[in-house]
C-alpha cells in the first residue's frame, strides 16, 4: 500500500515537473520523424499478464521489421530518437503506466512476452510476481554495460545469452532486498547514472549488487535463462 501511494505521487510530480522536457521530446519526433510521438509496446506485467507500455517512438516506421533488442548502433533509430534512448527521455511516458498502476517506479523491467515465454525460467519467472517497474538494478545495469555485450549482427541472441541472465539476477536481487529506502537508492542511482551518460561517462564499475548476483546465479539448480539450440525449436 505504501509503495503504491509513493508510485501515485511520485509520478504524477514528475509528470509535472518533466512537462517540459516531454513536449520538448514529444516536438523532437514528431519533427524529425513521421508517425506518431509515442510507442504503444506490449510488455510481460505482474502474473505474467500482458500490458501496454508507453515509450516515445525512436525508430523509423518504415524501417524493416528486425530484433525486438535494439543493438547499440540499431539502423532503425533515427537520430533524435538515438539522443531520447542515450538519456533514458524515451522512457519518461511510462511515468503514465505507474500512475494508472500497470507499472511500479522501482521494480524489475519488463520484457517482451516472447522472450518472457521463451528464455525465462522457472526461477526467474518470480520477477513476474510484482509490478514491473521504470527503473531497477537490472536495467542499470543494461544501461551501463549492455553495450559491451550486445552484437548488431544478432542483438537478441548476444542479449539472451551474455546480458539477459545478469540482469534477471540482479532483479531477484532486488527482490531480497527490496525496501522503501532501497528503492530510493534506485532511483538516486538511476538519475546519477543519466546524468553521467550524458555529461560523456563511458566507463561504469560493476553494481555492487553484482557479487550476490553472480552467487545466485552460480547456486541456481538450472541456468536463469533458458537457451535452446535452433536444431531443438520446433
């Protein structure tokens, strides 16, 4: 109850407060990119039931249907959309999805169903079990590091198999812990990490969280993620 009155708040200041940049971002699209401003994606939410999350809209709508990972230099980015993603402003209309509930401002990010369904799991499925959030270990952690792991030429399968099980341990880490004053932390450590990004920061030393994270994944009966060799797909 206390965290879902502090998701309610939270975002709607924040809705205020950034109501500058969002036009600003809202103008950025629409100006250098036909179609429409936001991006209505379809995301595994809590129990695993289907929900639509809100993005601003970064990819050209005629680029040819690819990857639901984007790579680090993706060709169907257009360059205002490259600048919305490098400083998170492309996420800001989730701050809608947490005020309506769909979404919570710390928990662990959501994924495409697919690769919900096909990589998760029985373990990992357990982040299904809260509201899916903006921000959290697991997606700074993507945000500082995924581009040392993901490859162009198959950004899902690099993302599946050397930056997916990571990131999923960092959010049952979170999960542990998971407080009012650690999602606090989060959220300090989310607004220092964008900052830094955009100032030119590059280099970022691994979360603290990393070693437990690593522990888990180490301990666990079966990998986090579940890979399947295309000679065993139906």
């Amino acid at each position: 109850m206390a965290k879902r009155l502090f998701d309610v708040i939270a975002s709607a200041l924040a809705l205020v407060v950034l109501l500058p940049v969002i036009v600003l971002a809202w103008l950025a699209v629409r100006l250098t990119s036909s179609g429409p401003a936001i991006y209505k994606a379809q995301r595994a939410g809590r129990d695993g039931v289907v929900f639509t999350m809100h993005k601003f809209r970064t990819m050209r709508i005629d680029s040819e249907p690819g990857s639901v990972i984007t790579g680090a230099s993706d060709s169907r980015v257009f360059l205002a959309g490259r600048i919305l993603r490098a400083l998170k402003i492309d996420e800001l209309p989730q701050l809608y999805d947490v005020l309506i509930g769909k979404m919570s401002i710390v928990g662990p990010r959501p994924e495409d169903p697919r690769i919900v369904e096909q990589y998760y799991s029985r373990l990992v499925r357990r982040t299904l079990e809260v509201a899916p959030g903006l921000a959290s270990p697991g997606s700074i952690y993507n945000y500082t590091h995924g581009h040392l792991y993901l490859d162009d030429h198959d950004p899902e399968q690099s993302y599946v198999r050397k930056l997916l099980p990571t990131k999923l341990a960092l959010e049952l880490v979170y999960m542990r812990r998971a407080s009012m004053w650690y999602d606090l932390t989060v959220i300090l450590k989310t607004a220092v990490t964008i900052l830094l990004i955009g100032l030119g920061k590059r280099q970022f030393a691994e979360p603290p969280e990393i070693f437990e994270a690593r522990k888990l994944m180490e301990n666990a009966d079966t990998p986090l993620v579940q890979i399947t060799l295309p000679s065993e797909r139906s």
